[in-house]
C-alpha cells in the first residue's frame, strides 16, 4: 500500500497545480492478471491466431483461390506449408484467411453483444417495470438449444457472413443480456448507489458512473468466452454450409470439403480442426483467467 | 431546538412481497414502518434504536425520500416534500444527507476519493475546476483526512476513514439534516469513538441536525439528545436522553436497557436485581400480531393488550410512550411500579 502511494504523494507536494498520476485500481488488475498464467497461455495461444488473422494479406500469397491443379493433394512440408487440397489451393492460405474471417466474425459478435447484451440487460437491471417484458422474451429466446436457433436463422436468412454475424448475435445476446443484469440487480442496491441518489444523481449519471464501471467484470469475462463461442459455431455453420459462400474460405467449409478425402488427405480436415482447436482452448484460458482475477466471489474462496 | 427541522405524520412503508410478476399472486405485505409520527428539531441528535428488522434504517430513508412513503407525510422545514416532483426534489436533496453504515460498500471502489466528494457538487452544477477541488480538499481536512487523500481510491483507506469519506460526501452541499444510518457500527470501538467526536464536532460547527439510527445503546446514549425506541414499525417510546435511561416506561425499552451491559459490577447487581427478560423473537413484520405488538414478548400484557393498539401518548414532560400499562384507565394495581 506504501508503495502504491508514494508516487502521487510526492508529486502533489511538488507541483499542487499540476494534474497529478492518478493510480486506477485497474492497473493492479492488470497486473495481477499477467503473474496468472492459464491467462498468459490463452493469451498466447490466441494471440498466434489473431496474429494470423491480421497479417494474413503479407504472410500468404493474396488469394487463398488460386487454383493449381498440378498440385493437388500435396502433403504439408517442403513447397506447401500445410499442404494442398483437392484443386490444389494452399491450405495455408485458407486457413490463414480463414483465420481472418473466424476472428472478425468472433469480434463482431462480441461487439453487437457488448453493445446490445449490455443495453438489455442494464434496462432490465436498473427499471424493474422492464424487467418482465425483456426478460420473458430473452426466456423464450434462450430456450432454443443455441445452434439450432442459429442455424435457423440462418437457413432463413441464406447463407452470407453477415447473415453469421447476425445469427450468432441474436442466439447469444439474450445470455450476456442475464449476466448484465444480475449484476445490475446487485449493484442498484449498493450504498454508494443510494448515495448518488440521495446527492440528487439521475438515472443516466448513475448507470453511468455507478452501475456499469462495476457490472464490467462479469461481462468481459462473458464475452471472452462469448469469442470461442461465437468462432466455434461460425465453423459449425460454415460446415453445414450455412456460413460464408465458397470459395471464401473458412475453416468450416475447408473441413467440409475436406471430409470427402479424409482417408487419403487427412491434413486437409485435421490442420483447420487443430487451428480451431488452438482458437477456442486458447479463448478459454484466457477466460478462466480473467474469471479468477476479476470475478470478487471466486476471489474471495482463494 | 426551538422548532422542528423535520417532521413524520403517520408515516408508513408497505412493501408487497413477490406480487407484481406477470404469472404470480399478489403476495403478502410487510409493514416496514406503520403509522410513525417524529418530530426532529433543528439542531438536535434524535437517537433512534431498536432490534434489527423494527423498521428503523426504513424511517431514516423515508425521512429523506430515499424510498417512497405508501402513506402518510414527511415535513421538511415545514413544507410537505412526501409529493414533490422530482425536480424540485433535486434541489431538496442539498438540505439532507445520509450517512451509511458499511464503509466499503458505500464508496464507488472505481472512483477517486476526489470524485466521490466532488459528485454531489458536479449534479448541483458546480463545475469540476479548480475550485471545485479546493473546496473538496477543505472538505476533507474538516474531516480529519489528508488532503493527497483526494487522488486515491476507496481500496486504500481504512474502515474509519473511508467512513469519514462518506461523511465528507455527505457535508459537501452544506445539508442541514443528515441521517447517520448505524455510521459506526461497523467500525471498531476506538474508531467509533472518534468518528461520533467526529460527528458531534460538525454538528457544532455546522449546525446540522441528527437522526443517529443504531442498535448500540451506549453510542446513542453518547450523542444523543433524544432518543426514540422502534419496535415492529412502530415508535413505542420517545423521550430526553436522560428520562429514557434512567426511567423508561416501556417494558420493551426497559429490557433494551437492562440488556446493555453494566461496567460496574455494583451497578450489574442492581440491574440484575431489576432485570426485566424479554423472551423469544420479534414476530414477523409480515404478520402483526393484533392489539399491541409487544403483547406477545411482554411480561405485563395485560387483556387489553391483545385486542387494543396503545397511541403514544405523553406521560411526562417530552416523554411519550405508546403502552396501556401508564394509561390510569387500564392500569393494573400489580404493576403500580411502572407509574414511576
């Protein structure tokens, strides 16, 4: 503790004027959360992927489509990193910018559940009279098992990536919509929330500064998890041919196509299967990670 | 304490429980506070006890509109705020503050001590310059703490400081009637001791008014001027400092008193002597028992205890009670007694 407020101290004393450093207590979170090390792992583990994803346009020859008949069903190593598959298209290509797509897909469904899971759940939360409504009709949504209602959406929709995103979107807002709320249900009846009120603070100002600061916890550990999620069942509708339209490739569509030469060509379903696999253990890890630095109950069990 | 600051007329709070769902029964209602009549008088420190659960940190936020009253009115400087809208209510909010018992649930962990007392000045629109920060410095040595404190967070502060915090908080608006609800309990002795000197040294200066909820008989005694005894939603005895202990009329406040431990063991043979027991529970506020709610734990329940509810009523110079024992037309000649 003497150490953490030495710096500001000193620097009040010296310069009264000046805007001193202030230390938020997010950064001793921070560094908690890199001495935790499933976090580093999953960090790392995703941060390959993602890396991939990002760089895809300089680390592969442009189009993953090119065709090269001559080479088909290459083995990985020597010319071809990952190998070659039936009409003779880089693998390594493909899954990078299958990569690409998985990652942005993931993205876009934790920003629309950032922005709407939040929104829903922070009304439900904090006015009770909406509580009822929201909540009965995010019961009713919840009630589908999640791959089925997405794959019903999009069998509706048609196959498309926005279709994907939008999906996935509708399948698992009404869960971070819950966990937003929960905590909201907790936070509105903390006595700093009551202070606020009896200080004469608005609605705004109170979810504001008061409610979501605090219900960010549980949420960033949800949508982390929320990722693997949503890059797990992005592979499960591409395979059933519900997601991108080849040739784009995806590591879903690559496994489908690859499944007809399973026995002779297996790197072609194994090599997506594995990057897959990497995706979500790594997402994972770094969820469990953040659950045990950010979430108080399981804190407090340590 | 020449007129009151702030006023309860048959003040209640029924709070229904698990109606209101779409597929549910309307369910049951407890009666928090039922039918409460307080008169605060400016610049005194009314002490208010009871068991918890007797409805009385309910009374102190209905006091200051924290929750809304199901019935009856609050009076604040004589004007009746129980239906002001909200605007006008924001206005009324500089005038009374709250103090609140647990010193780390009631500061924002993700806030700067410097915000957290800037706040209520920032929502009556004072702007957060340079100024404003002055007067938040001014603020926080008046309340005994460092003014570098400003640019730390709520995690490195001790209990009794972080509740010196939410007592700066508090005085930021200059309010003139704060509710102090069990602002020491949670804290340990020596830091009870000075946060109540603490209390009691802004109350001089600044000239604030007390309602000081606890269930600790001897800080009450320490701070109060008067001291009003709730039990079960209801105010059963009210009166001078010194008349409420030394001569209680209630048997209800008779047994809180002889409950509370005697430093002298002079002093403990007497009051074993006098001890007065009050067996079993306080019956659920969801299910009041008729006539008197003390009858069923009362050792001198009389007939008509069980059947009529006693008005409180003055016995004595500013001593009011609500008991059939000291009203001459039902006293009994076995408890003669009570008549002190």
């Amino acid at each position: 503790m003497s150490e953490t407020g030495a710096l500001p101290l000193e620097a009040t004393l010296a310069a009264p004027e000046a805007e001193p450093r202030r230390r938020h207590p997010a950064w001793a979170t921070l560094r908690r959360l890199f001495r935790h090390r499933l976090f580093v792992t999953g960090l790392v583990l995703f941060g390959i992927i993602a890396f991939m994803a990002a760089a895809a346009p300089w680390i592969t020859d442009a189009n993953p489509n090119r065709l090269s008949m001559r080479n088909k069903f290459q083995p990985p190593g020597g010319d071809w990193v990952f190998g070659t598959d039936n009409f003779g298209r880089s693998l390594w290509s493909r899954v990078v910018w299958g990569a690409q797509l998985s990652v942005m897909i993931g993205l876009s469904v934790v920003a629309l559940n950032a922005v709407f899971g939040t929104l829903i759940g922070a009304l439900a939360g904090y006015f009770r009279r909406l509580d009822n409504i929201l909540m009965r009709v995010n019961d009713a949504l919840m009630a589908f098992p999640a791959i089925l209602l997405a794959i019903g959406v999009t069998a509706m929709l048609g196959p498309s990536t926005f279709n994907v995103i939008l999906a996935l979107g509708i399948v698992y807002i009404p869960r971070t919509a819950r966990i937003v709320r929960a905590s909201v249900i907790v936070l509105r009846e903390m006595e700093y929330v009551q202070a606020a009120v009896a200080a004469g603070a608005g609605h705004w100002r109170i979810l504001r500064h008061h409610i979501l600061p605090n219900a960010m916890a549980p949420m960033i550990v949800q949508l982390s998890f929320l990722f693997a999620y949503a890059v797990l069942s992005e592979a499960t509708l591409s395979f059933l041919g519900l997601g991108a339209v080849p040739p784009t490739p995806t590591w879903g569509n690559i496994m489908a196509e690859g499944r007809d030469f399973m026995r002779d060509a297996p790197w072609i379903i194994a090599i997506p299967g594995v990057t897959l696999m990497i995706t979500v253990l790594g997402l994972n890890m770094l969820g469990d990670g953040l659950r045990d630095v950010l979430d108080p109950r399981l804190r407090i069990q340590q | 304490m020449t007129r009151p600051l702030v006023e309860a007329a048959a003040l209640s709070k029924h709070f229904t429980l698990g109606g209101g769902g779409l597929f549910r029964r309307p369910g049951e209602t407890l009666r928090a506070v039922d039918g409460v009549d307080l008169r605060i008088m400016e610049g005194e420190t009314l002490g208010l006890v009871g068991e918890s659960g007797c409805g009385k940190s309910t009374l102190g936020r209905l006091l200051i509109r924290l929750i809304e009253a199901s019935d009856g009115q609050v009076l604040f400087d004589g004007a009746d705020i129980t239906g002001l809208p909200p605007a006008k209510l924001r206005s009324l909010r500089r005038a009374m503050q709250i103090i609140f018992q647990d010193p780390y649930g009631a500061l924002n962990p993700r806030m700067a001590v410097e915000d957290i007392v800037m706040e209520p000045m920032v929502i009556h629109g004072a702007k957060p310059d340079a100024a404003a920060r002055q007067r938040v410095a001014a603020m926080l040595e008046l309340v005994g703490l460092p003014r570098q404190a400003a640019l730390r967070f709520p995690h490195e502060f001790s209990g009794g400081q972080r509740q010196r915090i939410g007592i700066a908080r508090a005085l930021v608006l200059r309010p003139r009637f704060i509710v102090c609800d069990e602002a020491v309990s949670a804290l340990d002795v020596s830091v009870q001791a000075q946060i109540v000197n603490l209390l009691q040294d802004l109350q001089r200066e600044m000239g604030l008014t007390y309602l000081f909820i606890a269930h600790d008989l001897s800080v009450v005694r320490h701070i109060s001027d008067r001291v009003a005894v709730m039990y079960l939603g209801r105010v059963v005895e009210i009166a001078p400092k010194a008349a409420i202990y030394d001569a209680p009329m209630h048997p209800y406040t008779r047994a809180l008193i002889a409950a509370v431990p005697a430093p002298h063991p002079a002093g403990r043979a007497a009051r074993r002597a006098a001890r007065l027991r009050v067996e079993g529970e306080m019956p659920s506020a969801l299910n009041l028992p008729p006539g008197c709610r003390f009858h069923t734990r009362c050792p001198h329940a009389m007939a008509v205890c069980r059947s009529v509810s006693p008005p409180l009523r003055e016995y004595a110079p500013g001593h009011s009670t609500a008991c059939h024992l000291h009203d001459p037309q039902h006293r009994p000649a076995a408890t003669e007694e009570f008549a002190a």
